[in-house]
C-alpha cells in the first residue's frame, strides 16, 4: 500500500493573515492539513496591499499623509515580525525590510511608471512569504519561500495571463531545488522585460489554482475569512446556508459575476487539470467547506444570490443600425481574446446600442483596448451601477425563481435585466441602490419554499423496523435542522412494494405492507418512482440482496440518491465496484454507505477522510463483525461454540441464518470495503477467508444446521484448548497490509492485546498510516445491532441533506 503523497497547494489570503494570531493559525493548519512536500501561497498581510496604494496616491498629493501612511506600514511589518519571530531569524527579516522600506521612500521625489508602481505593490507579498516561511521554520515545520517573479510569466494587460509554457520548466527548476514544503508570493509575476506584472486585484486565487496546475498538485485549498460558497453573503443574508458541494460550470458562472469568494479566472486552471478545489475558512477550519465539483451541473434553479458593488457600463452606439450585427461580433472577438467577457451585456437593436456592464477595476482597460482597436463606434463609460445576480443550473428555465427575481426587482432602480447565455444565472444592472435589503429579500423568495425530499427504503425486516421506529421520532427534528422536509413515499421488499408518493405513515407500513403493496418485476419499482415530484428522492437499500445491488447503476441512472447498508456492491468485483461509482458521478447523484461497515461507527469516513487529506494508509486490522465478537468473546469452553450461536441467533445478533456469520464473508466484504476507501484495488477473490462452516453443512436446511450444530465444535474445540494452554484467546480479526495482502480468520491472540480486550458485540478498526505509523488509530464500539445500524442510516441522511442543499 506504498505510494507517494500527492502534493497539494494551500493558498492564504490577506485576512488570514491580518495579524500575529492569524500567522500563528495559519501555522497550525499548515501542521495540520499540510505535508512536508506541500505548496503555500500568501496574499499580503491585512491592507498591506491598500496601503501601499493608498501611500503611492498620497506621493502625488499630500506628502505629510503620504509619510503617516507609510509609517505606519512600517509600524505593522516591523511589530508582526518582533512578535512572530526571535533571535538571528527576525535580526534578519528586521534588517531586509528597513533595507526595502528605503528603497521605496526614494521612489518618492517622482512619478512613478506602471512597472514601477507594479513593483512597488508586489511587496506586500513578498513580506507575507518571508515571515511565513521563517515562521513555520521555527516552529519546526522547515519551509522556504520563493518569489512567483522567478518562475510565473505574464505580460502586462487589463487581465493579464500567465503564460504557461513559459513558466512550466522555470517552476520546475525551483521546485526540483527544494527539499520540504514551499511558500509562494501569490498576485505577482514577471515579463520578458524582467518587470513586475501584477496579476489583478485578488490575483492570488488565481496564482494558487495556475501554480497548482505547473505543479501537478491534486488539490487546491484556498483559506479565506469565509468557510466557502454561501446561499448568499452571510454578512448580509443572516440565514444564508454554506453550499458544502459546488459544481463547476456554477462555480465558474460565481466567479465570472465576480463574486467576493471566487474570483475572475480562478477556476481556468481547475477546469483545465486534474485538481480539486476546496474553500475553507482559517478562522475556524472546522466550520464546513465547499468543495468544487468538476462535473456539469444538473441542476433545477437558483442556488445562490450575489451582489456587485461599483459596476461600470461601456456604452458603444453604432452609427448605422444595419451595422449592429456584425458590430456586436466583432465585438466579441477582440473581447474573447483578451478574456474580457463583461459581466452582462445588453443590445437595444431599435437604438443601435450595446452596453457592457465591467467591474470598476477593469473597465478602463476595456474601454483602452476598444479605443486602440480602431472599430468605427462612438464608446461612453458611465459609473455609478450596481449588479446583482441570481446563480445555479437550470435557473433559466425555472418559471418559478424567473418571476420571484423579476418581482422583487421591478420597483428598483433597474438599468436592465438578462439571462446569461449559458443559462446559469439571471442578473440585473441597476443604478446605484441600497443593496443589502434587496439581497435580503431575493433570497428569501427565491429559497424560502422548503426544499422536499422523498425517501425509498429497501426492506422491512430487522433493521428496516427499527429504521421506521427511528425515522418517525426524529422526522421532526432533522425537519428544523435541515430546513427541508423528509417524506416515505415507498416501502419495497424482494417481491412487492407499495408506492404512495403523497407519503405513507412510518407507524403504519409493518401493519398495511401486505394490503397496500404490490408484486412487481424486478426493477419496476423505479419506473413506478419516475414522476414522484420530489426535489430529491433517496433510496435506503438494508437488505443484503444481491438482485438489489446489481441494480445500483438502474437507481443512479433514475436520477435517485443511495444509502446502504447492503456490503455487496461496495465489496463486489473491481469491475461492478466501478461500474456503480461511474452511474453516480455521470448522474450527479450520490451513494453513501457509512452503515456498511461498523454499524454507526465512523470507520468509512475516517479512512476516507486520511486518504483525501494527503495521509497513507499502511494497515488496517480489527475484528469487523458483531456477531463474531460476541460469540468469540463468550466462548471459553465452558458452553460450546454450536449452543452460543443458537444463543446468538435467538437474540437477533446474527444474520437470519447464522452461516452468512460465520462463513467470514461478511468481514470479508468489509475489509474489501475499507481498502477501496483507503485508495486500495483489492478484489474480493484476493482476500484469504477462513469458513468456520463445516462442508458438510453448507447446503443444509436451516433447521438441518441447528440440528447438527455440533459439527461446529470439533476443529474450535482443540484450537481453544492450544491457545488457552499458551495463555491466549479466540479472535476471528481482519487484517490487511501495505502490499495488499488480506486475511481473514482466527487467530490466538495474548489475553492483553487490544484485540482481545472488547466489550461482547464491539468492533475494533486499528489504522496504521504515514501520520498514525508509532500509535495507530483506533475506533471501537458496537459493530452490530439493529439500533446503531439504523441510527447509521440516519445519520447518513443527515449528511445527504447537508449535501444536497
């Protein structure tokens, strides 16, 4: 189970950086989240960067404020570095920043040149990466920074691009130099002329995801004073929900209105690589994130409202009307290729007008490009509007989010409303309002109707029942949480189902079942679903049939979520495995199965989460069924193995017949379950399983099983006796490692060891990991029951509401 680490990329912005605690933070995340090989990207510290503007404006203006300015830029390095660093380190940053700080106060006695004022501006970074990496090093994280000059290649525009077959092997050469993790100015580059380029205001996102890319990293995460993509701006929008899944071709609609959180041209680089980008908050990691998803979106409305202050309109009037069709084409040509697509665009055909709404920072860059372009127009830059937007698939076509947005907006100040080409957002340029109760109200129109969800559930037996005991007491509850609401609408077991998608009564569905359902052939029961009218319908399968879980695909495809409990699809041929995985991701749909292993313990989370989070598993091992540890650790001789597991049985603790127990199938699937999680290809025939079952009962009646239970005794007995005489227990445990190799079985373990020592009815899963390599990880606790294993279930809704708002 060796393999690299695949490099990620961490990116921090200004208000992650705002002062000495917020540095301190940002070193325990890069401890946490970070390993040794990882790449750091810094915006500058606070309002360096405002700063520094703001002292170059003053040069020209007001000397004495000019110095105050710069005093106290001064004053603000000077005191993070004396408080974040101690000894030769901070002598020696003290000393390089008084040295630059005099260069730039001789820039004073003149007008300063575009590379100049450049050069000046990329200095708030450089700062941020020197005391970063001197930081982390002294906190025994050795890091080094570099310069983005040295490697990334721009040349100067209104949105300048960065060169990528230029800046690939010089980023290349730098890193091949490096032997730990890296800390990389962000916003800046360099041209052929050796000046500095600056890549736009909030160009550090797209440093991070183009830096990503030349680096080959797989994930991206950008750390901001924001856990991600929120419903709408929650310093506006008090019940602004965050979007824990985002996807991309939404996302990228976000960032080309020019959202705060995703910015213009940030998502290029994502869209053309294999990386992953994930918005996190520094503040409070554990507050929730967003993570982009690189798969179209399918979508059936708006899912988030955004604003845009300081808009600016480019009007250009064409002198003859016959001239406006080839004018507005030509117009996007020359617009295309200096990637300045305008935030929405309006054509009055009877006028011979067509307005181009920019954000004020790029929209005299705009209007110079169309100046020097020599087209025949007379071109008008009017200030003064605002923007506001309605994003997400399918918005377009929504008849219901259409009118709520068109009449929240009809007594504002609008200037015009469009839809965008690409059909995923609405938006409306206004003269400059109020915004913030406008947004307010926009978002309670679009997303007060609550969204509904139906729920499918695949078998009435054991646990089915008690999962309708469950449901039905915490249907209300989990209601408030989510703000959605939770509907049965179908009860199907492996003959019949009963389908009423007006919704059936949990406490009712043991009773009527037989007089409200209906045979059916296989599969039928997913036509019957196909008109349900539900946001999201999804399907909870806690049968362990197989019919069932070949028709995994069938449910994805039916455009329905899953939730299992059933191990076959997770644990069958790589082939079918995959198969089930494709079905979803091509539907967009999801498929959770945290109750196939453990019950309600976290065990697939976990070695999911240490997978994608840059870890390595080395190991796993454990004992992974219920049934087994109960019976293992009752059996001491003094009662024989064959009368616990009638015991067993008549208890509810074992399968309906014991021998899909005891064969060792069940832990079998499991651990093929958890290698997939963990990154591995394990194929279940891979797996040695050891069959407590004699051959001569395998093909039994279950009544012709009790009756010769004995035969279970012979080969335990004398393995008990062995053991007890070395001072050792009975354990039936799982193990897997590092090259693949997986066992199954008994084994006589020391009456000490941490396997041995359970509770009767506990799991154990002992993770041994690059991070967890000296004292494994381990979780325990109930691994059977019919109680946890629906509170499993439950708990995998939780997460699917959560995912699906």
């Amino acid at each position: 189970m060796s393999g690299r680490v695949e490099r990620q990329l961490h990116k921090f912005g200004g208000s992650s950086l705002a002062d000495a605690e917020c540095y301190r933070r940002v070193v325990a995340i890069v401890g946490e989240y970070a390993g040794e090989q990882d790449l750091v990207v810094v915006s500058a510290a606070g309002k360096t960067t405002n700063n520094l503007i703001e002292w170059m404006a003053q040069l020209e203006q007001d000397g004495r404020r000019a110095h105050e300015t710069f005093q106290e830029l001064r004053a603000f390095q000077q005191q993070l570095i004396e408080e974040l660093l101690s000894g030769e380190p901070a002598d020696a940053l003290l000393t390089q920043l008084h040295l630059e700080l005099s260069e730039l106060v001789q820039l004073g006695d003149r007008p300063l040149s575009t590379a100049e004022r450049a050069w000046v501006l990329g200095h708030g970074e450089q700062w941020s990466a020197r005391l970063l990496a001197a930081l982390l090093s002294q906190s025994g994280l050795v890091a080094s920074c570099l310069d983005s000059r040295t490697f990334l290649r721009a040349e100067r525009a209104a949105q300048p691009e960065v060169d990528r077959a230029l800046s690939w092997p010089l980023l290349q050469t730098q890193l091949a130099q490096q032997q730990h993790r890296v800390v990389i100015t962000g916003f800046v580059a360099g041209n052929q002329a050796g000046e500095t380029v600056l890549l736009g205001r909030n160009g550090s996102d797209y440093s991070a995801t183009v830096i990503g890319a030349l680096a080959g990293v797989g994930r991206v995460t950008i750390w901001s004073d924001v856990a991600g993509v929120y419903s709408a701006d929650p310093h506006k929008v008090g019940d602004a929900c965050l979007l824990p899944l985002l996807r991309l071709d939404e996302a990228d609609e976000l960032a080309r209105l020019a959202a705060p959180v995703l910015h213009s041209r940030t998502l290029q680089p994502v869209a053309n690589s294999a990386i992953d980008l994930t918005l996190r908050c520094s503040h409070q990691p554990e507050s929730g994130s967003t993570r982009i998803e690189r798969v179209l979106a399918s979508g059936r409305g708006a899912k988030i409202v955004t604003s845009l202050e300081e808009v600016c309109l480019l009007e250009v009037q064409c002198p003859r009307a016959h001239l406006l069709e080839p004018m507005v084409a030509e117009l996007e040509r020359l617009l295309l290729r200096a990637q300045l697509a305008p935030l929405a665009r309006d054509i009055q055909t009877d006028k011979g007008l067509i307005r181009l709404a920019y954000t004020s920072e790029i929209a005299g860059g705009v209007l110079a490009l169309l100046q020097d372009s020599g087209i025949g127009v007379d071109l008008k830059l009017r200030e003064g509007f605002s923007l506001v937007a309605a994003v997400g698939a399918g918005v377009v076509a929504n008849a219901v989010h259409c009118h709520g947005f068109y009449q929240q907006l009809k007594r504002e100040p609008v200037e015009f409303m469009t839809e965008s080409e690409s059909g995923l957002s609405l938006v409306a340029v206004l003269r400059q309002t109020r915004l913030d109760d406008l947004i307010g109200r926009l978002h309670q129109q679009l997303f007060q109707a609550q969204k509904r969800l139906g729920l499918v559930l695949c078998g009435k037996g054991n646990i089915g029942s008690r999962w309708l005991a469950l449901f039905e007491r915490e249907k209300a509850s989990i209601e408030k949480r989510h703000g959605m609401s939770f509907t049965l609408i179908g009860v199907v077991d492996s003959r019949q189902y009963w389908i009423d998608t007006e919704g059936i009564e949990p406490q009712r569905v043991l009773d009527a079942f037989g007089d409200e359902s209906v045979e059916y052939p296989p599969g039928d029961w997913l036509t019957e679903l196909s008109g349900h009218g539900y946001d999201d319908v999804i399907v909870l399968d806690v049968t362990a049939s197989e019919e069932l879980a070949g028709r995994y695909p069938a449910i994805a495809e039916a455009g329905l979520h899953l939730i299992s409990a059933n191990k076959v699809a997770g644990s069958a041929a790589g082939d079918d495995y995959h198969a089930v995985i494709d079905a979803f991701a091509k539907s967009s749909r999801y498929w959770l199965y945290n109750a196939t292993v453990g019950a309600g313990l976290p065990i697939n989370h976990t070695v999911r989460d240490l997978s994608e989070s840059g870890d390595t598993i080395i190991a796993l091992s454990g004992i992974f069924s219920g049934t087994l540890s109960w019976l293992f650790q009752q059996y001491d001789g003094s009662i024989p193995f064959s009368v616990l597991v009638e015991q067993a049985w008549q208890q509810g603790l074992t399968e309906p017949d014991p021998r899909h127990d005891l064969d060792g199938s069940d832990v079998m699937r499991k651990l093929v379950i958890l290698a997939r999680e963990s990154g591995l290809e394990l194929e279940p025939e891979q797996v040695k399983v050891e069959d407590l079952v004699p051959e001569a009962m395998r093909n039994l009646t279950l009544d012709g099983f009790f009756e010769q239970a004995e035969l279970l005794d012979a080969a335990l007995s004398e393995r008990l006796r062995k053991a007890q005489r070395e001072d050792k227990v009975l354990r039936y445990v799982a193990r897997l490692d590092r090259h693949g190799k997986a066992v199954v079985g008994v084994e006589a373990l020391s009456a000490e060891h941490a396997l041995a020592n359970l509770l009767p009815c506990d799991n154990i899963f002992a993770i041994e990991s690059h991070w967890y390599r000296d004292n494994p990880l381990v979780i325990r606790g109930p691994g059977a029951g019919r109680d946890v294993t629906a509170g499993a279930l439950l708990s995998d809704i939780n997460r699917m509401a959560t995912m699906l708002k």
